[in-house]
C-alpha cells in the first residue's frame, strides 16, 4: 500500500466514524426553563450567558435537558474543575455536543486527538504536539503576525465603520494557523465556512453535519496529498511523519489532528479579539488607559480573557452514577463552561466587573485538567499583537450600533459581527 493509499483509506474510516454513534431528536423549541430545559444554541444564551449562569449558579449549580440526549451544565468553579480533572469517570471522546453521540469504541483516541484522547493514549498525542507550541516557535510567528496586523488596518483607510469581527480579528489566526500547517494564505474564507460548519450547525441534521464535515476532510486530504508530493518545513510534513508508538501515525489521527488545529485554532483566538475589542469599544475608560499605558496590555489581556472566555468543552459521562446531588447516566453529555467558572464570585472578586489591573488572576480560559490548550502561548501571542497594532493604529473606536453586534451561538463565543466606528486611520 502507497502512502496515497494509506490517507485514502483513512480519510473513508474518518468519514465512517462520523456515521457512528447514538442520534437523538432535534429540538429547536425556545428553551422554557433554564434549569431543567437549557440549550446553549438558544439566541439567548449566545446574546448574554452571564446572567443566565447567575441565575443557575443561585438556585440550580447544576443544570439539565434533556435536548441532545441529555446534557448536565455546571456552573460553579469547584464543580467545572472537578470534572474537567476526573478523567477516571469523564471521557473526552466528543468535545463538541450535538444530535449525535459518537460510541465508546472511539476512546482512547477520538475523532480529533489529543483533545478527544483520554488516557493513556492521550499523553503521547498531546507530547508530539509541544514543540510546535513552545514560547520560543510562537515568538518565531510574531514578526509576521504583526505585520499582517498592520495590512489588515492598512485596508481600513477611507473607511468610517468597519467589522471588527470579519475584516480583522477572524484573518490573524486564519493566517497564522495556514501558515503553521503550510496552506494556501487565500484558503481564509473557505476555514471561516469550516469553523462555522463545525461549531454552528449542531442542531442540524446528522445527514447535514455529515455532508459539511465531509469538505473539510477532503479540503485537508487535498493538502495532505500535496505535502506527500512536497514535503516542506511545516507543522502538516510534521505530522505525517510523526510517529507514535513506533509507528507512524494512524491517517485519520493526522487527518483529526489537523482539524483541531484548523477549528480550535482559529475560532477560539479570532473571538478572543473580538470579544476584547467589543469590550474596548463599549468601555472607553478601559481603551483610554490602556492607550496612555501599553505596558498595562498583557494584564489586561488576562483579565478580557477571564472574563469573555470564549471556550466550553464538553465530556461524556462513562457510567451512570450519582454526581454531587445530581443522578448522571452513562452517555450524558456534561457541558464545561470556563467561562461560567470564571465569573464565579466563590472564585474571584467582582466576579461580574472587567478590571483591566486585576494582579491575581488564575482563569480556566484556556481550560483545566490535562486538556488544558496546547496552543495557549499562540492564542496569546496573537491577541496581545492584535491589540497592540490596534491600539497603536486606531486609538479612538466605539460601537457604531450596539445593537447589530451578533454572537456565536455554539461551545465558542465570540463576536461574528462587529461594526465600530474607527475614523480616519493614520498611515
């Protein structure tokens, strides 16, 4: 068998898998009660959780519905870290809730390893990952970063109202992550479909969700054929030619590992700056001390992070069991929300308020437990240039219409539409 061969075949058993599993009714009903009938797709939840996670974190810690076969939402600290630490009772076989519950068959390893991968497997797929992410590759993507940063406000000139969301935040780590994987830089608006198609239709039919998985992985194929032809100094040749165990990688663990990358790396940090920068522009105290103090970014980073943290992952529960209060059967979905224990008041003071100059500041954005973010020194690198060019370039923005600011209705939050008011931008 050819190396062709090889992907070939593994792209058709990566396809199969997506088929596998337990389908439950689509529910698109408005949800009637938050505690028992939740829905983080719901427009609500994806307008403003806070409020929502408040409520239940008073009177109901740990919520339930029975939409997408049955999912539990905790809403405290203590009870978010509990789980997201118990690999012996959750499995992280599918991170990502919807309509279908892949089978226990696929653990350890998952349809997207190392974040779908328990242990043992886990370990060793998240290791060959590292080198990629250390602070010293990521300062090797600075320099880029920032310049491309610049030519994205240099296409702003002329321009009174701009979106924020679609003309800047979402190109920097749709460039970034290409580069890393050695794609085509103008491939962008086609990973801005697959992250949508990913993250935004699972309440779609299974047959559907199929059907747009279907053109990333083949999207992804085509790039790995390429890269057999031509191999290159980048993280896709890596990859093929990594091996785990003796071995090279299984196809579908190369084809799943680049979809995380393509997904995860994009959508978390693009609505990570734009959450900063809708913050920022709704709170102009916050972006006029930052300009006067640009020494102040990195902390203040911290703090935009904790507090509009745009990542909830999900576990499946491995045996029915009683779970602090709660009877969680075998299957169940358990949703973790970082950003619901990052605003907890038992976790951090004026848990509700930004303040830019918080000194203590141990958020769960980048997640807790062994799936903590292997790509957080990237996502951070990025965010801090994004703001830093920004800030340095259009010191003066506001929100052009409150109003027309949309949300992502999926596991990742952040602005999909952002229209600001920026005036003339220097040259």
């Amino acid at each position: 068998m050819t190396v062709d061969d090889r992907f070939g075949q593994g792209l058709e058993e990566a396809r199969k898998n997506r088929l596998l599993g337990t389908y439950s009714e689509i529910v698109t009903d408005p949800v009637s009660d938050w505690a028992t009938d939740f829905s983080h797709v719901d427009p609500a939840y994806a307008a403003d959780p806070y409020a929502i996670q408040d409520d239940l974190r008073q009177r109901c810690p740990i919520a339930h519905t029975e939409r997408f076969g049955g999912v539990w939402l905790p809403t405290r600290y203590e009870d978010v870290a509990a789980i997201a630490y118990d690999t012996d009772r959750f499995s992280s076989r599918s991170i990502i809730i919807s309509n279908v519950k892949p089978p226990p068959e696929l653990a350890p390893v998952g349809a997207a390893p190392p974040i779908s991968s328990d242990p043992p497997f886990h370990h060793d797929a998240r290791k060959l990952l590292l080198p990629a992410f250390t602070k010293t590759a990521v300062s090797r993507q600075e320099a880029a970063t920032r310049a491309f940063c610049h030519e994205l406000i240099d296409a702003m000139q002329g321009q009174d109202v701009v979106d924020a969301a679609r003309d800047y935040a979402q190109h920097i780590p749709m460039r970034v992550i290409a580069d890393m994987l050695g794609f085509p830089p103008e491939d962008g608006p086609r990973f801005r479909v697959f992250v949508e198609n990913a993250l935004e239709s699972v309440n779609r039919p299974p047959e559907e969700r199929f059907e747009r998985f279907t053109q990333l992985s083949d999207y992804l194929v085509v790039q790995i054929q390429d890269h057999l032809a031509n191999p290159r100094d980048d993280l896709t040749t890596y990859l093929i030619n990594a091996e785990l165990h003796g071995r090279k990688l299984d196809p579908t663990h190369v084809v799943g590992t680049m979809t995380l990358l393509l997904i995860a790396g994009i959508d978390t940090t693009w609505s990570a700056i734009g959450a900063s920068l809708w913050h920022l522009a709704k709170t102009p105290a916050d972006r006029e001390r930052l300009v006067a103090e640009p020494g102040l970014l990195p902390t203040a980073m911290e703090e935009l992070l904790r507090a509009y943290a745009p990542v909830t992952m999900a576990r499946l529960v491995k045996e029915d069991m009683s779970w602090n209060g709660v009877d969680m059967r075998a299957d169940d979905w358990v949703l973790l929300s970082f950003p619901a224990a990052n605003r907890d008041p038992a976790q951090f003071e004026q848990a509700n308020e930004v303040v830019i100059d918080r000194e203590v500041n141990r958020h769960a954005a980048f997640g807790l437990g062994i799936h903590r973010c292997v790509g957080s020194h990237l996502a951070r690198m990025e965010l801090r240039v994004a703001l830093e060019v920004w800030l340095e370039r259009v010191p003066e923005f506001t929100l052009a219409d409150p109003a027309a600011v949309t949300w992502a209705a999926s596991q990742v939050r952040g602005p999909r539409t952002l229209p600001l008011r920026i005036g003339a931008v220097p040259g």
